[in-house]
C-alpha cells in the first residue's frame, strides 16, 4: 500500500463521473446513498412525501379489493366442491326438463326426457344451479316411485323450488357480469393506468434527485470518500467558488427535478382526486342490492307455494291419522 495516492484516486473518480453515463451516473449515486457516503443528499417537499403516502394507500385499496372481488369474474366460485356432475347432468337447463317432463306419460318418457341430449353448452356450474338440479333430480325420483292418488307434494315442491333456484342463479350471473364490466374494469385500469402513471412519474422524480446529487458532488470533487482517506480536499473544494460552467450544471439539474417534481404532483393529484374509485364501488353495491333483490323477488313468489303445500300436506296426514283411529 505505500505510495498508494487516495488524492489522485479521487481525482481520476471524480473525472469518471463527468464521462459516464447518466443511468451509471445515478446508480453510482445511489450506492454512495446506500453506502451512508452521502451527507446532503436533496430533499423532496413534506406535501410530495405525504401525495406518495397517499397513492401508496390507494394502490394497496385496489390490489386488496381486487383479489377478492377478481373472483366475480369466474362462474365457478361458489359452486360445491364435494358434487359430481356428469355432462348429462349439465346438459339442458332445468326450465328445459320440466317442459319436456310435462308432457311425458309414462316412467319411461320422464326418464328419456331426464337424459335427453343437451341442445346448447354445458349448464352454469353455480352453487344455485347445483341446487337447482339437486331438486329437479329428487323430485323426478319421488314422482317414478309416487304410487298413491294425486302428486307427491314434496316432489312437487322441489320441482318449483328447482326452477326458482335456477332463476336466482341466473340473477348471479347477471350480477357477475355487472360487477365485471363497471366494478372490476375500472378499478384494474385505475390500478394498472392511472396509479402506474404515478409510480412512473415517481420514478422519474428519483432520477431527477439522483441525477442533481450526483453533480452536485462532483462539481464539488465529493464523488466518492475512501475510508480513511483525508477529507481536505472535498472541504477545499466545498469552500471554493464554482465555475460558471459548474453552476449552469447545478441548475440545469436542478430545473429538471423540480420539473419533474411538479409533473409528479399533478399526476399523482389527479389520481387521488378521480371519482372513477368511487363511482366503481357505487355501480358494485347497486349490482349486488339487484341480485339480492331479485332473489328476494323470486323466493318470496315461490315461498307461499310451498306454503300451501306444506298446509295441504299436513292436512291429509291429519285426516288419514284421523281415519286410522
């Protein structure tokens, strides 16, 4: 190590950070920040710091909401896990079977009208579809070992529970594709466009302020400290007056990055201050307040059905219990 010269090292770096290239210029920048190699490292405004906290807090909102709501965009999501259909089960809707059951007269009708080919795509697998189908099944069965006068009422009952299920079921797929098209699509263009507009102009603020420090330290000869090096030369050059040369450099940088600066807030402002967030979440709520509505709608059509029924039902067995003693 004798003879080894930290002064003229720190010359040959600082003439290096004068020729290489502006990325390499900031990278070397940031390690030096990285390294606690820089003591004046520039400032950004309290009001910017708290607009980055605040497009920070809104991305997280939407990355959350969408890994949730995302599922809205896949039919299956509620559908049991622990059932299994076959494509003959799929194959018609369960309005379809009833029509075709209706006319039939015979057990073998009603079972070729169960198995009849499907004329369009396989059924929605939902979780009211499901049940709907459930019912439709356990009705027909009890209809083919009915041997009494009259319908069985419970057979009867799930046949018109079956089409009320089938009909919420499409109600949710409505909703779905509500929520896909005026939920999911704003948010994910809001995520990916209007916030990633932000970040990159964020980003561009970064290379501003990196870019203005790492002249800063050259023009001053602080590119770089070697441990135990003498710092007399950077404070020399510190006191010195700066050419004119190196102080139309300063403000060249320094005119970049508050351009950049102000770029950046007005960007991230008018992400933070767009109604598309909330109009979104507004049409979200209206399409869930119509399913559940709807379901409402159709469940309490078909409740007092199965009501009278019910009444009907209960009335015969106390008869027959009546007849029996």
């Amino acid at each position: 190590m004798d003879g080894f010269n930290f002064k003229g090292l720190q010359k040959s770096l600082t003439s290096l950070g004068g020729q290489i290239t502006p990325f390499a210029t900031r990278t070397f920048q940031y390690t030096k920040e990285q390294l606690g190699q820089v003591d004046d490292k520039t400032q950004l405004p309290p009001d910017y710091i708290d607009l980055e906290k605040r497009v920070d807090a809104l991305k997280a909102v939407h990355q959350k909401m969408l890994a949730v709501t995302s599922q809205y965009s896949h039919e299956s999501y509620d559908y049991p896990p622990n059932i299994k259909e076959t494509f003959q089960d799929l194959g018609r809707t369960v309005s379809e079977r009833v029509s075709l059951l209706s006319s039939a007269t015979t057990p073998a009708e009603a079972q070729a009208a169960l198995t009849a080919p499907s004329t369009a795509k396989p059924q929605p697998k939902t979780f009211h579809h499901a049940m709907a189908r459930a019912a439709l099944s356990g009705s027909q069965t009890l209809h083919q070992q009915h041997t009494g006068a009259g319908e069985d009422p419970l057979a009867t009952a799930l046949e018109k529970y079956a089409l009320a299920l089938e009909r919420v079921g499409e109600a949710r797929l409505a909703q779905d594709a509500q929520i896909q098209s005026r939920f999911l699509a704003g948010w994910t263009t809001t995520l990916n466009t209007n916030i990633s507009f932000a970040t990159r102009a964020r980003k561009a603020v970064e290379k501003a302020r990196l870019t203005l420090d790492a002249v800063k330290a050259r023009v001053k000869g602080t590119t770089w400290k070697l441990p135990g090096a003498s710092s007399a030369r950077a404070d020399h050059h510190v006191d010195e007056e700066l050419s004119p040369e190196a102080q139309e450099e300063i403000e060249k940088a320094e005119d970049e990055f508050v351009t950049q600066t102000e770029e950046a807030v007005g960007v991230m402002k008018n992400v933070l201050e767009s109604p598309e967030p909330l109009r979104n979440l507004a049409e979200l709520v209206a399409a869930q307040i119509e399913f559940h509505k709807k379901a409402h709608e159709i469940l309490c059509e078909l409740a007092p059905i199965i009501d009278g029924l019910q009444v009907e039902q209960e009335a015969s067995y106390r008869k027959s219990r009546e007849s029996a003693s």
